[in-house]
C-alpha cells in the first residue's frame, strides 16, 4: 500500500483524483469552502469535497481492537467522574484562578447545581483519540494505543468517517490501483453516522415527549455543516425524530423555561435533547449573549449533551490527574479494567507547584524536545511545541503554569498516501490518529446504554504539529487493518 502511493503514474493518480471527487460530491462528503473563498462555486451556495486521503492507512489490528475493547471503560470513568463533586472542585478551583474560560465554565457548573439539576439523565457522545507508538525494533503489529485525549464535548466527523471508509471501498472495488491481496473485512467501515443519531434518539425517547424536538446547538457559519446534516438525516429516517438547529444567540433570542417543569422552549417548539456542535471555545462565546443562551439551556430540563459536568470532565488537567498513581483506581475499582486504561496513557505531566510538578518544569527548561505542552482548550492548534515550551515557561509565572500540562510526544510510524484537499492531489509522508466514538446515556439512576459508536482516522503531513480537519492540519481517512 505504501508503496503504491509512491509509484502511481500521472494517469492513475488523474482517475483517482475524478473518481474520488465525483464520489464526494455524490454522496455529501462535502464541506463548505472558506468564507474568503471567492471561486464561483462558493458564491452559489456551492461546496468543496471533504479534505479525504485517497488510500486507507495500515493500521495494527490489536492495536484498533484495543481501543474498541476500552471505550465503554472510558465512557462510565466520564460518568463517574463527572458525579463526584469534590474531585471536580479541587481541579477547577486551582485552575479558574489562572484560567478565565475553565471558571466561566466551572461558575455555570456551581450555579445549575445550586439552583438544583433539572433534568437528572446525561448523554455522553466522546471520541477517545490516540496515537499508535512502536518501541525501538518492534514490529507494526505490535504497537500501542497511546491517548492523546479525551472529548466529550462537539465531537465530530462521525459521519465524514463513515462516508471516507465508503470512498476507499469504492476506489478499491473500482480502480484497481490497490494491493490485490485486501480482503473486505480489511476495511472496516465506522458505524459512526448512525451511532450519533441512535445516541440522540435514546435521549429523545427517555425523556418521553413524542412531539418535542432535538435542537443541535451550533456555531454561525459552520463550515463542517454536512457531518452534522447527516446526523439530523439518520435522526429522522431511523429513528422519526426531528433535529433543529440553533446557535447559542439564537438560544438567548428565541428559548425560555416552563415555570413550573423547566421544559425548554424554543418558541413554541419543546426541546427534548440540547445537543452541543458548539460551545466548547472561547471563540463561541463572543459577548454575553452567547453565555446567556448556555445558562439557560443548562438550567432546562432538556437533556445535555454533553452536560457541564461531562464537559468539565474533558479537560486535559483531568486526564493529567486521572494518570497520577491511584487517580484513576479511585474511579475504576476492576483492577483489570483500571490496567487496560492505564495501558492506554502515555507520559502526563503536572506544572503546578506539588514536587512532581516542579520537576517537569526543571526538566522542560533543559530539553522539551519530547513534549506538548497543552492548556485547557479544546479545537485544535492551541498546543506550544519543541523548544517553544521553554520560551512559553520562561514567560508564565509559577502560578500561571498551572493552567497547562506536559505530556509526551507520542511517535507513530510513517507511511505515505495520497491527499485530495480542495480538488488537488498530493503525496505525502503521513501518521494517523485514531478516534473511538463513545455513546453513553444514563438516567440519573442506572445505565441505560454504554457503547462503542465507531471509529475516525485522521491523518496529517509528518510535518504538522497538529492534527486538526476543521483546523486545516489533516484529513478524514479510514483504516487497512493489518
Ligand atoms: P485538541 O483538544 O485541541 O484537539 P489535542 O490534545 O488533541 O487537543 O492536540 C491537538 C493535536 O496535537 C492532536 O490531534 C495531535 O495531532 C497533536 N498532539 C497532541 N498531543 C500529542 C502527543 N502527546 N503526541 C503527539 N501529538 C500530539
Ligand atoms: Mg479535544
Ligand atoms: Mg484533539
């Protein structure tokens, strides 16, 4: 496969590139151009095809099973933390003195708890994403999964994922330009554009209204507006439930609360599950309406997804401290299960003033080749690299420091494929990250679902720090299990 990529001739790389882009067009894996894009097609309400790789990466079979076999792990360790209240104020305390969005998001937390939560189930959609890491002489099958983090809050590409592994099926059944040898199975396609869609129709049905509606909050001017389409498509024709679509300013606008059961309102339309495509950066609050229309959401009897707590639970000081020795066994009482997470962690590391911390921070200053350093935000390109964390240390004050964390680089291996950004091919060297899906929904009492919700493989240039689609690093790619 890798090699392929490498000798494909200017022809077969032109019937790739047709074959794929009608594909795309087909079938909505699709995106809408850049607001400055002044081409013809964006003028007329057109869009451009999905940034998608052209080949499916190797990935290690044990490796993806590994990951699958966890996710229910990680989505009840979600649930559970987000129920205990002390852990979660210890974390957010010490970082709302030195972060101003984690306060604003963790004073939204106080408040709903204070005026008493309303609505006691909780809908978790996460992705899990890891990097697979090979020791030195070790073979491809026999990598790990290391996490790089945990979301709970606007996962997305669940959809495009799905559609990428249905593109690579068809190139593969049609052009002729693979390794004979792939057997379907080979292949998996995510489940991921349906999965989301079940979790909300879950939600819709526990909480009993057959004419309320799902609303998907979500930001003006969504770019990534067609993995979302999709999600409302599937909600309808699986499940007949209707999606609508409001931004948190529209929220403020538009919503209100019954008096008496706090059943949210969007005009006369009652809201069954408040469904977050937004929210989650600091971008998506621009005044005070945006919070506004969050507060009164939070408030609501609507079930969250995510709810705060769940949202809170997402940030990388908890992974962090979840890593610590004993952390995570506070959570996870199954020493078995415990020890498969914990497989799953790489190198974490505090910056706050306890001896741990203070040693990270002595050893970053004299080599922080290895290192991310990352602070509490979600979205893409927030991370400092390579010898910037030593310049970006030297400036914090000890107490600053806090709001980030260390963590190891993780390394993958390098393959190389071919990329169709914008129409246009290209060859590069790559590595992947890989995205577990996980679709949880509890009543406030019991467990009503825990699954696995499919899978996302978003691939980058070696060059890129950063993995983001949305943010313009990567693109959308499916697997080859190997
Ligand atoms: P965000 O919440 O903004 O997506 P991430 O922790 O996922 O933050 O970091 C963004 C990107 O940075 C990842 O997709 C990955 O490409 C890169 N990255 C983050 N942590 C690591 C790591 N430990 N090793 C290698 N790359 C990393
Ligand atoms: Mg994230
Ligand atoms: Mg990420």
């Amino acid at each position: 496969m890798s090699d392929l990529a490498s000798t494909l001739t200017e022809d077969q790389l032109q019937i790739l590139k047709d074959t794929a882009l009608d594909f795309a067009l087909s079938h909505g894996l699709v995106v809408r151009p850049p607001a400055n894009d002044t081409n013809s097609a964006a003028t007329f309400g057109g869009v451009i095809n999905a940034p998608v790789s052209i080949f499916p990466t190797p990935f290690p079979i044990n490796a993806f099973n590994d990951a699958v076999k966890i996710q229910p792990l990680y989505n009840q360790l979600v649930h559970d933390i987000a129920q205990d209240d002390a852990f979660l104020k210890e974390i957010m305390e010490s970082l709302s003195t030195v972060d101003d969005f984690v306060k604003r998001l963790y004073d939204l937390y106080i408040t709903v708890k204070q005026e008493g939560i309303a609505q006691p189930a909780s809908l978790g959609i996460h992705r899990s994403d890891y990097i697979i890491h090979l020791n030195p002489g070790q073979d491809f099958s026999e990598a790990k999964i290391k996490q790089v983090e945990l979301n709970t809050i606007s996962v997305s590409f669940g959809s495009l994922s799905s559609l990428t592994g249905d593109l690579h099926k068809y190139l593969h059944a049609t052009t002729g330009y693979f390794t004979d040898k792939i057997d379907d199975s080979a292949l998996p396609v995510s489940e991921s554009i349906t999965s989301i869609a079940s979790g909300l129709a879950s939600a819709h049905q526990l909480y009993g209204s057959k004419t309320a509606k799902v609303m998907m909050v979500v930001q003006p001017g969504e770019r990534n507006a067609f993995d979302q389409r999709w999600i409302e498509y599937n909600l309808l024709k699986n499940h007949g439930v209707v999606l609508i679509r409001k931004t948190l300013a529209e929220i403020a606008d538009q919503g209100r609360l019954d008096p008496k059961t706090k059943a949210l309102y969007i005009g006369d339309q009652e809201i069954s599950v408040a469904y977050y495509r937004s929210a989650y950066a600091t971008t998506d609050y621009p005044t005070e309406k945006e919070w506004d229309g969050r507060l009164l959401a939070e408030r609501s009897l609507a079930i969250k997804c995510p709810t705060i707590a769940y949202q809170l639970v997402g940030a990388k000081k908890v992974q962090q401290v979840l890593a610590t020795p004993g952390q995570l066994e506070r959570f996870v009482k199954d020493p078995e299960a415990a020890a498969q997470l914990r497989a799953s962690f790489t190198g974490l590391y505090p910056l706050d003033s306890s001896p741990e911390g203070m040693a990270a921070y002595e050893a970053a200053l004299v080599n922080s080749d290895e290192l991310v350093m990352k602070p509490q935000r979600e979205g893409g390109g927030n991370n400092i690299y390579g010898k910037d964390i030593q310049t970006e240390l030297r400036k914090l004050s000890a107490e600053q420091r806090n709001a980030y964390i260390l963590m190891d680089i993780i390394r993958p291996p390098i393959t190389k494929n071919v990329l169709l950004r914008k129409g246009e091919l290209q060859r590069a060297d790559v590595v992947s990250e890989l995205g577990i899906y996980g679709i949880y929904l509890h009543d406030g009492r019991k467990e009503i679902r825990n699954d696995n919700g499919g899978h996302l493989l978003r691939t980058k240039g070696v060059e890129s720090n950063e993995g983001g689609v949305a943010a313009g690093f990567a693109v959308i790619d499916s697997l080859l299990l190997v």
